[in-house]
C-alpha cells in the first residue's frame, strides 16, 4: 500500500461522513448569511421537475418514478452491503488496516471484486435525493472518485500479497459491475471455506438497513426534512450498535 493509500483507507470512515455532510450542507450556496437551498430545493424535487417538464409525465408521477428508483437504490446497496459483509466479517470489514492473509471469493464476491463498495456507493445515490441538487453532484463525483481510488489502492494490495492467485481472480471477476448471467463467474479463482454469518452481518449494517426500512416507509410523505433527520438518527443507532458488538468503530466503509 503506498503512503497516500494507507491513511486514507485507514480514516475512509471519516472521509465518507465528511463527503456525506458536505454534500447536505452545500456550504458554497450559503448567500448572504442564508443557505440558498431553502429555494433550490433537493435533488428530489429537481430531477422530479426535470422528468415532468417534457410533459410526457406529471409531476407527481415523475415523484413517484424518483423515489422508487431511490428506493431501489437503497435496497440493492442494503442486500450488496448485508450479503458481502456475511461473507467477508465484519471484524475485517471494520479493519482498519487491509487484510491480505487471504481474500474471499464465494457469496457475492463470485459475480463482482467489490460489492461492499457497489454496495456503498447505490446507498450514497438512493439518499443523494435528499441534498442540495449541487450538493448532490458534488458529493456523487467525489464518493466515486474516493471508491475508485480505495478500491485500486486495495487491488495493490492484494496483488502484492497473493501474487498469481489473485490474478486470476481479478481475470475472473469484474470489478464493480457484476456479471450475473455467468454461472463460471469466479470459478477461475481458488474458492473460498467463508460461510456467511447472517447475524453478525445485520448488526454491522445496521445503517444501511435502518435507513432503507425509514426511507421505504416515510418517502411517501414526500418530505426530505423527516428523511434527513432518519439519516441522522440511523447512523448514530449504527455507531451504538457497533461500540456494543464490536472491537471498535475505526473501520468500515
């Protein structure tokens, strides 16, 4: 791992909270002591407007189509996230150094290199909807650019460690876009003992699962303000469950 990598694997929790309030706060926006927000609205209501304004759809509608894909957003980010972190533990997830003793290539990690990062990044594109439209783009672009760079930093890594062995894997499996319709997907790769641990897996993402089950039940109230505030209270239930089931909350992605 080089030297800009290793820190920024190590606090990658930091910088994704970091990246997240940035993109609600939108602080460029912020015109004479008030947040111009307040006029501009969310990502919600302009992609809502976008869809509608070529009069093939209402505004309503267009809401509606909005906020199922966001929700769907969140429910394949949720199933990517439990399912990957059931395979891998969640003691490594949580790590906060990369582990290379040994790499898992069963569960999901037979269709697709990374799916805790896929994961991550369709739970970032389910609640951008709820920021500043610039906020939005911001934060969007930078998570992108952040997962990429953590992901090749980790490619690294592991190359370095397995050598040829996971070579082949990477030849095998895609990197972030998964190839479902294969059945030989990772069938190159040496397979892996893993065993998923369902229970464990929930509790590490208790996040993603709480916000999802907040945003499939209260988007229909079309009200970002109550979401926001879900968002708020889900990641600090997350952080409680984890300081209680545990070793501690430096890692994670």
């Amino acid at each position: 791992m080089t030297n800009a990598a290793a820190p920024a694997f190590r606090f990658r929790v930091f910088i994704f909270v970091s990246l997240y309030l940035i993109g609600f706060l939108a602080p460029w926006e912020f015109r004479g002591g008030h947040q111009s927000t307040g006029h501009a609205g969310t990502l919600w209501l302009a992609a809502s407007t976008l869809l509608a304004r070529g009069g093939w759809i209402s505004l309503a509608a267009a809401t509606v189509a909005v906020t199922l894909v966001s929700l769907a957003c969140l429910v394949l980010g949720t199933i990517l996230r439990v399912w990957g972190t059931a395979y891998l533990g969640s003691g490594v997830m949580r790590s906060a150094a990369m582990q290379g003793e040994a790499f898992v290539a069963a569960g999901p990690y037979r269709y697709v290199r990374n799916p805790l990062y896929l994961g991550s990044w369709l739970l970032a594109l389910g609640v951008s909807v709820l920021m500043p439209p610039s906020g939005a783009a911001f934060f969007l672009v930078a998570m992108s650019v952040f997962v990429l760079l953590l992901i090749r930093a980790e490619e690294r890594f592991l190359t370095a460690k397995q050598g040829e062995v996971y070579q082949q894997y990477r030849r095998s499996v895609p990197r972030l876009f998964p190839r479902l319709w294969t059945q030989t997907a990772g069938s190159h790769a040496a397979p892996s003992a893993a065993r998923p641990r369902w229970v464990q897996a929930l509790l590490a993402e208790t996040y993603p699962v709480a916000i999802t089950l907040c945003f499939a039940v209260l988007a229909w109230r079309y009200n970002a303000r109550i979401l926001v505030q879900c968002v708020l209270i889900c990641y600090g239930v997350s952080l409680v469950v984890r300081a209680l089931t545990s070793e501690g909350l430096t890692g994670g992605v």
